[in-house]
C-alpha cells in the first residue's frame, strides 16, 4: 500500500477503476485525433435509429450509428456530438457543409 493510499487520497481508486465509455467505438478502428486540423472536411455514412450509438472506421470510411431518428436535425446533432467527442474537438468546431438530409455527411472542423 502506498503513502498516498494511506493518507486517504482516492486517486488511486480512480485510476484502478475502469470507466465506462459512453461511446463505443469498434476495437478496428483508428483514433479520429489525426483528423483534427482546421480545414479539414470529414465524409461520414450515417446510420440512424442504430440499437446503440458509436463511431466505426473501416476501409478509410467512417460510419456513424446514432439512436435517434432522422427528424428535424436530431440526428445530424447527435452525430456531430458523436464525431466531435473521437476527434476531440468541441461540437462547435464542427461544421455540417453538406448533407443535411442526406445519409452522406461532410463536416468541417473550423
């Protein structure tokens, strides 16, 4: 046990316990974080009202999985939220340019 277990310090079992992801991403696929440069333009396939959220890369292309529907920009939003948190970037960031009703989406990071 170490001095800063003893002294009552909860670091350690913060570090010991495992979080729970809130997003799943497919164990294949790469860290989006190369992506985050301004500029850069992001082709996502969308696939709404998925059983669960999360974000794949297979072949170069990502795809997202959100579990609402495709109703009044809901699922545009929950993608950007979806996309922003594997980049790293805050939402705002993230620009939707093209395919606001499309299941093909173009995002821009500003």
């Amino acid at each position: 046990m170490s001095a800063q277990q003893r002294s009552g310090s909860t670091l350690a079992v913060h570090l010991a316990q495992p979080r729970k992801a809130r997003y799943a991403f497919a164990m294949t696929a790469t860290p989006l974080s190369h992506l985050a440069h301004p500029g850069a333009r992001i082709a996502v396939r969308v696939t709404p009202k998925a059983s669960r959220e999360r974000l794949t890369e297979e072949e170069g292309v990502i795809r997202a999985y959100v579990t609402v529907p495709p109703e009044d920009g809901k699922a545009n939003v929950a993608v950007q939220k979806l996309l922003a948190k594997a980049v790293g970037l805050a939402k705002s960031r993230l620009v939707l340019v093209q395919g606001h009703k499309s299941r093909d989406k173009v995002f821009e990071i500003t």
